[in-house]
C-alpha cells in the first residue's frame, strides 16, 4: 500500500521539509477518509479509539501546513499535540511589524470609543467570564435596550439571552425578538456569545438574530477560542487545552474528541471549525467557502488581517464566514483590531452587518478590556447579608464540574452538602423538592453554608437530548434557592451556565447586574441590582466546563472568607519580617538562594550549619512546575531539621511568582514567605493584586514581598530585555507599602538577573537611597546578588538592604559538578554529593560575606 501510494514511512527527520513532499495520497484525503470511518462508527454508537487517535495526529499535520505532504510521512512524525507544540510550531510566524498586545488595544480602544457599546447576546451568564465593569441584564425591552445603548462610558452590554437551554424553535424565537429590539438603534456588528467547546444552536441562533436586525446575510466571524479555559485554535482546528503536566505543559485534544462533542442536545464531530461550519449547516456553508483566518496571517499584523478581511468580502457573491485562529491574546487583539480598521476603511462592504460567534476572549479583544487583577474577598463581600452561611449551587453535569465537587466535598469539610436526586425528583415531584428546602433553609437558618448539587448520574432520556429534564431539574434547584434566599446568605456561588442564568434570573429576580471582574480566571463574580431577592450581594457565575480541579473549592473559600490552608505556624520557625529587620539592625543581610532540588536545599542547610548564620531557600514556580508540593514539603522538612539541630533558622520562600495557583500551592504547603511579583501590571493593579496575596498569606502565617520595577535579564525560563526593565520609583514607594502592607521590598536599581553585562555594574546608589528614605523601617531586597563585589554588598546594607537573592551563581556551581562527575563516570548518588558539597561552598561563601 505504500509503494502503491508513494508513501515513506518516516519518524524521523526534519519535519518542516515535508511541507514540500507534494504526495499522490496527501494527508488531506487521509483525514477525510477518517472523518468518513469515524461518523459511520458513530452512527453505529461504536466506539474507535485507535482511529480517534490517528485523527488527532492527523489533526496537528493539518494545523502546522502539511495536508499535501504524504500522510504516511507526517503520521511517523507527529505525535500527541500540546500547548507547546502548537506554540513552537507558531512562534516563527510572529514578524516584526506586528503590533505589541498593548499597542493594539490602545489602538482599539480610539475605534470603539467613538461608536455605541457593542452587545452581546449571551446564550448563557458564563460569557462575562473576561470583562468586567460592564453591565448583564436579562430585559431587552426598548427602554432596557435604549438605557444600554446610550452609556457611552461602557464598551459593551450583555443580555441574558440563555437560549442554549432551549430548544431549537424557542431559541430562534427569543434571538429574533432581541435582534428586532436592537433594529432601531442600527447597530454596525453584535455578538453572538457561545460555549468556547462550540455547543449551542448554530447556525439557527446566529440566522435568527441577523433576521431580526433585517440583515440578510451578514459576515460571520466563528471564534471559540478562550484562553483562561485552555481553549485554542490553530490552521483552523480547535483544542480543548488539559490541565499542566509535570513540566507545566498541556495536553491539546481537538475539540471533536472531547465529552462536550457528545453533548446529547447540541454534539458534532469535525474539529476543524471549517468543517465544523459546514457540518452544522447541512452542508449549505461548504468548508471550502470558510476563509481561515490563520496565524499566518494574523502574525503578520492587523494590516494583513485588515487586508485579508476586505479582499475575501469583495470577492464574495455570497456567504462570507471566516474562522478564527488564536494561540494567546495578542492574537485575538490583532484580530479584532484588523476587523474594526477595515470596518472603518470600507464601511459599505460591512453594511450587511457583522455577527462574531464567539466565546469570552474576542468579546474582550474587540472591547479593549482592560486587564484586572482577580477578585479580593473584601470586593466579594455582601453588604446586606443577614446569615454567615452561604448557598454553593451545583447543576453541571460535566466532567470537570464532578472532578470539582469532588475536590470541594474533600476540602470544605464544613459546607453541609445536600444533593438532589434526579431519578428520585422526576418520580416525586414538588413534595421531594420541599423536602430538599427545609433542610437547606434550616442549614442556612443555624448559620451554617450548604452545597446543594445534583446527582452525577446523566439523566437524559426525554428525546431532546436532556433539555427537557434539565429544565425540571433547574426548576427545583430555583425553587430551593429562592426560599433559601429569604435567610439573605453571605454568598451565592452557581456552577453551569443554564444553572447559573436561572438561578440569577428566576430564583434571586436579576433583571440587571455589573459585572465586578474575575474570582479565579474565567469565573466571573457580579453585583446584583436592587431589584433582585438578594441587593447589593456578590454573585459568582462558574462556568460547568472551566478551571481545575481545586477552582471551585477556591472560590468558595474565596467568598466565605474561609480558607483550609495551615492557620499561622508557632514558634518553631521565625517569620522572615523578624528575621529581616534583626540583620538590618545588626547591618548585616540575609541571603536568599534559589534551589530547584533536595539537593539544593541541603546544601543550603549545610551552609547555615558551617556559616552559624540564618539563610532563606527559595523555590520559582519554575521549580514547582518540575517538583510540585513535594519538592515544597522536601525543603520545608530540611528547613525544620536545620533549626532542630542546629538552632539556627532556615526558611522557605516562593520566588517570583505572577500567578494564584502557585502561591496558594507554596501557602498550602507551609512556606514562609512569598515574592509577590506584580511587575506586569500597572502600578494600580499591582497595588490591588499584592493587598490580596498579602490577605491570604497572613492567613497561612506567611509573609509577602513585592517589586516595584522590573529586573532585566533571565531567570528560570523567564527574560526582561534590557529595554524593557523599570528602575524603582522613589515617589511610589510609600503609597505602595501603605496599600499592600508587604512586609519587604524588592527594588531595581541597576540589578540584573543572570550575569552582569560589566564587572562592576553600574548601580543608582542615590536611587537607592531615595528609596530606602520612602520605605521607612521596610526591609529592602536586592535581587541578582550574584556577582556584586563586597564593597557593593555593604554599601547596599547601609541603605537599608536586609536580603539578597542569589541563583546564577548556585546553579553554576552545581552544573559545573555535574560535568565533572558526568566526565569521571560517577554514579548518581556520589554526583548528587559532588553538586551538594559545590553548592553547599557557595551559599556558605555568601551567608558570611552578607553578614561581615
């Protein structure tokens, strides 16, 4: 068969070449014979694992280029696709009149500031997961629609249209009713919001919508892609992105193979939205008239996407559709600022209207939404609450919600949950649903929160696909929150879109809300109006499909204001505040060592122990990404047994670290100190964000260091250019001390990561001293110790400098020991020693020189 098709079997070799390998039996024709196979099978409810496999690879060959080569050549080539693979396939496509993510929305945002807010026709509440400060209102009379419309201060709205639990019939009726609501205001584009794992009622939902705004046959922009969820896309095909691996990579699984296209009401099968286009239309959009709008292109700049966009609808006598690739924000940023620049160059080839079918993240791209750090709890807080409990309510049946509840059950042991038995509802009716009230208002009357989910089991045999017995199952869950709210509860947490929009809508009476931000990324928190059962109180929409296991337990913790990391330790260790200001008031520092291995911390352990001096191990999420919380747990056992048998303390930090997953890891694991780095953000927004690691920390005994600046150089897989580095503003220090109440400060002023550039640096003394006169009795840090003579050492102590970071020259003393064992044919544990005793030379070196 082979032979006969010119086929070579190949697994190795440079795959880029194949693009040039034209072949008689291409990988294209391979796929579509897959597709063939795999819907017969379906049709005969057979399963073929082997042969879903194949079409994943095959998946990823089409996606990087390859549907001429020989299908037999990319199969031996590629393998299980992953967020990495996707990105190293794309990175080389970026070019550099491409516009930076913030030059493109600064530009986005002068397009849409001079045009009405842009509405979203939500299918359910889980789309206002990437905005916030903007208004979600389930009326779309005139005068609800007039009062949206006319907030020039507001990018966008959100309706809660909710039709993805309807049927077909009603949800083409209630998107034509908003469409023709929305007639007289003449708006340019609208969108129609989605599920980023493409259920819902398409085409009807799009058609229905376009006919109530008398637009005939408007320009589609098909784009599921939402990053926070792990869903991307690439040379047309869709990925459900899984959780991190080991190495902080993630597996991508196209879209057709996932749980959600067996979705019993709105399932699919073709992954590659082209063919998934044309496959919800009956064929009446054929793949082959879908413009890709691909990463090559949109690399390019918004020029080329502009360009793009404007020749294809020139030369369209008819449908015009384009599906959307998107790998990270800036993709979808450029994306939409191509669409609103050739909206404004040629606005008659657009006056047949616009419909972006779209999950959250191009909503936030064609807005310019600015970024937000996620939710505090004191932003969480209900002001009218008359009940210490909360309501948690559960009525996704996916996977990933079960995973969740699991995780809550097992972490919130003080939650009293109460589960609604399906089969035992549909047979009982509303005395089973009283009964299931009265233990839930009588939770919430002894103070107490309560959990109410239903059974995991799928119940879907009604002959439409679920959505009738759904809408009973929501029913009594509304019913229950609605008497349940009468106890006026701290919280109320939904998980499931359809859960969550009927539990707004019809148990707690939302009519309008405003959309506060984000509890964890992609789960959006709202302010309910005064309107609804429950005025002034925060309300957490979850999304069924979206976070990791630990999400839902987090948010709930979250909002209660309860947390089951370790309370604040005794006095076996000192906290790092204490261990600071004592070699600041003996002139002296502490030197911080950045480990990424048992190894790493003892050898610091041994140090301490030699140099009769404290010191601090530190881990960069990095090293968590490999290590996890054992590696967490290693250094903190080492850390205790240093000061057991010593005396002399040794403590454990998380270094650098810019996200919440992995300082509440490093909080639950005992660490005694967090770097908060917030370089990113504005100085606001870095201000609001380190206040909120500040709360958690205290909570877990821990305390909190930030920067103010940002470091050039490259540490740990993470590079500032020279260009992009910021010096410490003295002027800032001390708002920013007296909104965090961090109990150290990192500062920039001349220091690098990694090596230094000249031998010595060039260090702003005066800026430090600036500084150190703003910062009163806060200890200051200095990060990229390594290399700096010790005259620079004690001038840095006497302005204040009570810790300093050290990585570059540790992990070249281990590197170099490995070598040298490597080239004298050691076996591993007597390597491992040799880099021990190397490291170990170093830090104890170091420990003494911060001190003398």
């Amino acid at each position: 068969m082979l032979a006969r098709s010119g086929g070579i079997l190949r697994t190795r070799g440079d795959a880029e070449s194949l693009k040039f390998e034209v072949s008689a039996a291409p990988l294209r024709n391979f796929a579509k014979d897959l597709d063939l196979v795999l819907d017969a099978a379906a049709a005969c409810r057979l399963a073929l694992p082997s042969a879903a496999l194949a079409r994943g690879t095959v998946a990823r060959g089409l996606a990087g280029g390859y549907g001429d080569a020989d299908w037999a050549a990319v199969a031996g080539t590629f393998g299980e696709v992953s967020k990495a693979s996707l990105e190293r396939d794309a990175e080389q496509l970026w070019a550099p009149a491409a516009e930076a993510a913030d030059v493109a929305r600064a530009r986005i945002a002068e397009l849409v500031a001079r045009e009405p807010p842009l509405c979203v026709v939500d299918d359910d509440p889980t789309g206002t997961q990437t905005v916030h400060g903007v208004a979600v209102s389930s009326k779309w009379g005139a005068a609800d629609l007039a009062r949206e419309l006319d907030d020039d201060a507001k990018s966008c709205f959100y309706l809660l249209a909710n039709t993805r639990a309807l049927d077909e019939t009603d949800a083409v009726a209630r998107a034509e009713a908003i469409g023709a609501g929305l007639r007289p205001h003449a708006p340019a584009h609208v969108v129609s919001r989605s599920d980023s794992t493409l259920r819902g009622h398409f085409p009807a939902e799009v058609d229905a919508l376009a006919r109530g705004l008398g637009w005939d046959d408007p320009i589609i922009f098909v784009a599921p892609v939402f990053f926070e969820g792990g869903r991307v896309t690439s040379g047309g095909t869709h990925y459900v992105l899984g959780p991190p691996n080991a190495d902080g990579d993630r597996r991508a699984t196209i879209a057709g193979e996932t749980e959600f296209a067996r979705d019993a009401a709105f399932g699919y099968r073709r992954s590659d939205l082209r063919d998934w286009v044309a496959e919800k239309t009956a064929g009446a959009i054929p793949a082959a008239s879908v413009t890709s709008l691909d990463l090559a292109t949109i690399r390019r700049g918004a020029d080329a996407v502009k360009k793009l966009i404007l020749e294809t609808i020139e030369a369209s006598n008819g449908r015009v559709v384009f599906a959307v690739d998107a790998l990270e924000e800036r993709d979808a940023l450029l994306v939409a600022l191509g669409v609103h620049e050739a909206r404004a160059a040629r606005p008659e080839l657009f006056s047949r209207g616009v419909v972006y079918r779209c999950a959250g993240s191009l909503v936030a791209a064609l807005t310019a939404m600015p970024k937000k750090p996620l939710l505090a709890a004191s932003e969480l807080a209900s002001p009218g609450a008359s009940s210490p409990g909360g309501l948690v309510v559960v009525g996704s049946y996916v996977g990933k919600t079960t995973a969740q509840l699991d995780a809550l059950k097992a972490r919130c042991g003080w939650l009293d949950f109460v589960e609604v038995d399906v089969e035992e509802l549909l047979r009982e009716g509303d005395a089973y649903v009283r009964a299931v009230a009265t233990r839930v208002d009588g939770a919430l009357e002894d103070g107490g929160s309560v959990a109410l989910y239903t059974s995991r089991a799928k119940v879907q045999d009604d002959g439409a696909g679920g959505l009738v017995i759904g809408e009973t199952v929501n029913g009594a869950l509304c019913d229950v929150v609605a008497r349940a709210a009468s106890r006026k509860p701290a919280f109320v947490v939904a998980k499931g879109g359809i859960t969550s929009n009927d539990v707004a809508v019809r148990a707690l009476g939302v009519e309008r809300a405003e959309v506060l931000g984000q509890v964890v990324p992609g789960v959006p928190a709202w302010r309910l109006g005064g309107e609804t059962r429950l005025p002034g109180s925060a309300y957490v929409v979850f999304p069924g499909n979206v976070g990791d296991d630990g999400d839902l337990a987090r948010v709930v913790e979250t909002v209660a204001g309860r947390s089951s990391l370790p309370g604040p330790r005794g006095p076996a260790r000192p906290s790092c505040r204490d261990l600071l200001r004592d070699a600041a008031a003996a002139g002296a520092a502490v030197g911080a060592f950045n480990v990424y291995n048992v190894e790493g911390a003892i050898a610091v352990k041994r140090a301490v122990v030699a140099a009769g001096r404290p010191a601090i191990v530190q881990l960069h999420p990095a090293s968590l990404d490999f290590g996890g919380a054992a590696l967490l747990a290693a250094c903190a056992a080492v850390a205790d047994d240093c000061l057991r048998e010593s005396g002399v303390p040794m403590l454990v930090a998380l270094d650098h670290a810019a996200d919440d997953g992995s300082i509440d890891l490093a909080l639950a694991s005992g660490v005694d100190h967090v770097m908060a780095d917030g370089a990113e953000l504005s100085l606001e927004d870095n201000e609001r964000w380190t206040a909120r690691v500040v709360e958690r920390a205290a909570a877990a005994g821990a305390t909190v260091e930030a920067e103010l600046g940002k470091l050039a150089g490259e540490e740990d897989g993470l590079a500032v250019a020279l260009r992009d580095a910021k010096m410490t503003d003295p002027a800032v220090v001390a708002g920013f001390l007296a909104a965090t109440g961090v109990e150290a400060l990192a500062v920039t002023v001349g220091n690098v990561h990694g090596r230094y550039a000249k031998s010595p640096p060039d260090l702003d003394w005066a800026r430090l001293d600036a500084v150190r006169g703003e910062a009163g009795g806060v200890p200051l840090v200095l990060h990229g110790a390594s290399g700096l003579p010790e005259d620079y050492l004690r001038r840095a102590r006497a302005a204040g400098v009570a810790k300093f970071n050290v990585n570059t020259e540790v992990r070249a003393a281990a590197v170099r020991a490995t070598a040298d064992a490597a080239a004298r044919r050691l076996d591993v544990l007597d390597t491992m020693r040799d880099a021990t005793d190397a490291m170990a030379r170093v830090v104890e070196a170091k420990i003494r020189a911060f001190a003398d």
